[in-house]
C-alpha cells in the first residue's frame, strides 16, 4: 500500500501541509476561506519543530500492526484490506484511547471533542490523494509504496 | 478442529480474528449469555450519553459472523466444563464439543453484604448493555440516585445519568474518587469538576444498611433515594474454569500463550491473569486494549499457531463531560509536575525510564508517553528535556526519526 513518508531534511517547517490537510477537509472552495474557522476544524497532520532547525510532518503511519485498532473499544477504527486505518464517525465515542496508545502522535480529538480524527489519505474528501502531499512545495511529504 | 469460545466481547471477538489468521476452515461456535452482537462494554455509559446510536455500537461490522463463518449462540448461558469429555454444556440442556476452548467471560460485579439490599426495589449494576437499558427505563427527572462506588464504572454511569436525573450522590470507601486510577491531586481536580456537575460524594464511607428508600452510612449519615446504581467492584468471572479444576488465582491463571492449566483450555481477557510490565508480576489487568491482546493471541494458539502475550501495562483513558484524563504505568519513582489549574501533569521517572504518567486536560500526543513506558526506553537516548515539556517526536535522535517516519511500521 502507498504510505506518507516524509524528509525531514527538506522540510522548513512552513506548516503548509497543515492548512492543506485542513482545507481538503473543509468542504470549502478556497482555503483562504479557512480564515477564521481556526478551532472549527482541524489539521489531520503535524509538524514538529525543534531549536535545530529540525521540523518534519506526521500524520498516521498506518501501521502493520495497528495498537489504536487493537485498543479502540468501539470498533471504530479498522483497517481496510488494503491496510489503510480508517476511523468511522458513527461508531466513534470519543474515549480517545487511540490519542493514548498512538506512538506518533498521529490520532487527536476532533475539534467538536466528540470523536477522534485522523488522516485516511484524503480517500474521505474529494481530493482523492493527499492533498499535503500534492502542495508541498519542497517535496518533504512524499506518498509511495510502503514496506520500505 | 471445533473452536468454542464461551463469551462474547472483545476477548472473543479478538480470538475469533487470531483463529482466522491462521485456520481459514476451523469450525467456530460462540457461547453468549447476551443476546446481542459483541460490543464494547465501555460504551454503556456513551450509549446513555447519546453519544452514539444503539445501532451503531457493535464492536464488528454485521457481516462480521458470517465473514469469518462463526457460530454465534445468542442467550446461551453456559454452565458448566467438562474437560474430560471437552464439552461445554449449556443451560438449554444441550452439549457443545470442543477441540479448543477460550474462556472470555469477563467479570461480573461484585456486591458485598448490606443489609436490606433484597428489599431495595430499583437496583442496577452497569456493566451490560441490558443493565444499561434497565437502569435508563428507571431514571426520570423526579429521582434520586444513590451510586454506590466512585470507580471508573460507578463514575461512567454518573456521567450517563446526571442530566437525566433529579440528583445523583456517589458513595465510596476510598477517601477520593478514581483511588485505583488516580493520585490525590489528580483526583480532587476531577471530584470538584464534577461536583461543578451537580454530582455529591460521600467519600470514606459505605452504605451499612438500607430501610425503605434510604441508606443508612457508617458514619451514621442517612441518605434518601429512589434508584440505587451498584458499581462497589467487579471480579473476574471464572466460576466455570474453577469448577472444571482449572487453577484460579484471583483470575484465570494462564501462561503467556494464555493456556490455562488445563489442557485445550485458554482464557483471555478481564477473566484471565496475564503480565503486567509495570507491576512486574502476573495480575489481572482489565482494561480493553489488554483484552484484545490477550483474545488474539489464545485464538493464533488454538489453531496451531505460536504468539506470545508479553505482557500488558496499564492505561486509561477516561472522559467525564468535557475533561480528559490519560493514566499510564505506575506512579513511583521521582515525579515531574506541571499543573496548572484544571491541567495536570506528572510524569513518574525510575531508574532512568518513563514508569507512568497521569495528564488531565491537555491530551495531545500523549500517546508518545505511552510508548515510552510499554517499550521501557532509556531516558539518556532521548531528549528528555524537550520530552519532559511536551510529548514530540523531535525528542528522539535522528536516527530513530527516521525509523518512525520514513520505514514501514
């Protein structure tokens, strides 16, 4: 399956990827339209950033393994046959056991609170591939095939 | 070969999946006292909340059973094991032979002795989804509740009942509430949010006798109610594993491809014992990820397969309206704490490593804590200071980065 991978060294830490990921998300016709909404919706996708000049994006691995499908008590997250983790919405509480057993980071509340959120490789949107990685302008999000 | 599975929760739907990994034909039957599809036992008090539709609570999707051609006997009770014959006999009066069995029985409440409690006409425990629906025909707004256990169930329900409900008053031994979850500090924090509710607590006290619609206290305190929730404790349900000769400790003794000590025989789940990284000892560990762990690990086993159960580590992840609260590990050692307000923060370091942490309020990335304290990372390959402020990936080397982000996980 194709994962996001990304290059840290190419990475500036411009969080481009983040207005992507919300805007793909956002069901809006421009992203400058996302002004405002900050808190009403929110990034699927994080950069870190440390006093080195270090900043890199994390969004879910889809791990092989998956602890968050393993630990969610509502059977809401799953993994497809392909190996993507998807989170379905209906059947989501908001217990965030995911956020607690996640190692990325890779899994938070959404913004109502009431259910967690999570990147499903904009296969849940319109855009059809990962809108973080189709704009980021210095290649440091990239989606390839996994098992690298 | 004829899989038998008595229970159906997590454990055994996990199990259910680990068999198939391995054994595509295997015939399997599932024993269920409920007489509904697997769901998550913690989602009673979220089914109550309204915050998700009944319909949407199974742990697997409907074509779930047919998919992996199980068995499912709904409202089936099981009564008794016998090994010899390595049958299951049901309450029905009828047999059900097995090749391999799991024992996913969970846990049933426990109530210790109080006088007059036969006579208290409106009583629930809150552990199934039946105890759930019971209890929510009940509840109206001219009603007193009275729980009876500020633990992790009793507290559930109150968040499931408070906006339903006249008043609820909570009473617990304990001198605080969450007492085997949280610390004090923690604990006041989230008793006050609470109180801020509308809900009361009695707190170092139980309930000696009921008479009438009141409950009589130790400490000679007398309160009025109309519904009584008990919630005192749970402890794991074995009686058939003991019956059949199985060694039981405080649960089902099971080795770490969650054998039992008899043969064919395995339990998974709040029923079973299992390791406990942070205790470092072999206790039972209830919480849900642990079961489906465990579950998936007996079911590669039965057919045939080799998986180790390595052990579990404590965690809890727990909502009340709208504060968080994440627990992990154990709490000792030396202790960082940030708090501030309704935010709480303590991270427990021993002997160089992450051993626990309770954060309430900020959630964030907390579960790059709990990697820290399930894998046992040395502190000294991290940088802990920028770790210690914020859980980040930044913290680890270069190296380790680049093992996160840029291979396959």
């Amino acid at each position: 399956m194709k994962r996001i991978y990304v290059k840290e060294n190419r990475c500036l830490g411009c969080r481009l990827c983040e207005w992507e990921c919300m805007y793909a998300n956002s069901g809006l016709d421009a992203m400058f339209k996302l002004k405002g909404k900050q808190g009403e919706i929110l990034p699927r996708i994080r950069v870190e950033d440390n006093p080195e000049d270090i900043h890199f994006a994390v969004n879910c691995r889809h791990c092989k393994q998956a602890i968050c499908v393993k630990s969610c008590i509502a059977g809401a997250l799953s993994k497809t046959d392909e190996g993507m983790v998807v989170i379905d919405k209906n059947k989501c509480v908001g217990c965030f056991t995911c956020v607690l057993v996640c190692p990325y980071g890779a899994i938070m509340p959404a913004a109502d609170g009431k259910a967690a959120q999570k990147c499903m490789l904009c296969t849940d949107n319109d855009r059809g591939e990962p809108n973080c990685v189709k704009y980021c302008p210095n290649g440091a999000i990239v989606f390839e095939e996994g098992d690298l | 070969m004829k899989y038998v599975i008595i229970g159906n929760s997590v454990a055994a739907t996990a199990c259910i999946e680990g068999i198939r990994s391995v054994d595509k034909e295997g015939e399997i039957t599932v024993v269920s006292a409920e007489n509904r599809p697997a769901y998550g036992r913690p989602l009673i008090s979220y089914i109550m909340l309204g915050r998700i539709a009944e319909q949407n609570a199974d742990y697997r999707p409907k074509e779930f059973y047919e998919k992996n051609k199980v068995n499912v006997m709904l409202g089936q009770r099981a009564v008794k094991i016998d090994a010899g014959k390595k049958a299951v006999l049901l309450e029905s009066g009828s047999e059900v032979f097995y090749d391999k069995l799991l024992i996913s029985t969970g846990s049933r409440p426990f109530v210790p002795p109080m006088e007059g409690l036969d006579k208290v006409k409106d009583k629930f425990s809150f552990m199934t989804f039946d105890d759930m629906k019971s209890l929510s025909l009940a509840l109206s707004e001219e009603k007193r509740v009275l729980v009876l256990g500020a633990g992790l169930i009793g507290l559930k329900c109150v968040e499931g009942i408070a906006d339903k409900v006249k008043s609820v008053t909570v009473v617990d031994l304990a001198p605080r509430i969450l007492s085997s979850v949280l610390d004090e500090g923690s604990s006041s924090i989230v008793q006050k949010f609470l109180e801020e509710k509308g809900v009361n607590f009695v707190l170092g006290d139980s309930v000696l006798s009921f008479y009438g619609a009141n409950a009589r206290l130790k400490s000679g305190k007398e309160l009025p109610f109309d519904i009584l929730v008990l919630a005192v404790g749970v402890r794991p349900e074995v009686s058939l594993l003991k019956e059949a000769g199985g060694e039981i400790n405080r649960g089902a003794v099971v080795n770490e491809r969650m054998c039992t000590s008899l043969p064919d025989i395995y339990a998974a789940g709040d029923c079973a014992e299992g390791y406990d990284k942070s205790a470092h000892a072999n206790r039972v560990l209830a919480i849900l990820p642990n079961a489906a762990f465990q579950g998936r690990c007996a079911g590669i086993n039965m057919a045939g397969g080799d998986d180790v159960f390595d052990g579990g580590t404590p965690l809890n992840s727990l909502g009340f309206f709208e504060l968080h609260i994440m627990t992990a590990g154990v709490y000792e050692g030396e202790c960082s704490e940030d708090i501030s307000g309704r935010n709480y923060k303590k991270l427990f370091v021993k002997e160089g490593k992450l051993v626990g942490f309770i954060i309430i309020g900020d959630i964030r990335n907390v579960g790059i804590y709990t990697a820290l304290v399930r894998e046992g990372t040395p502190l000294s390959q991290i940088d802990w200071r920028i770790m210690s402020k914020c859980p980040l990936l930044s913290a680890y080397s270069a190296k380790e980065r680049d093992e996160k982000l840029n291979k396959g996980v």
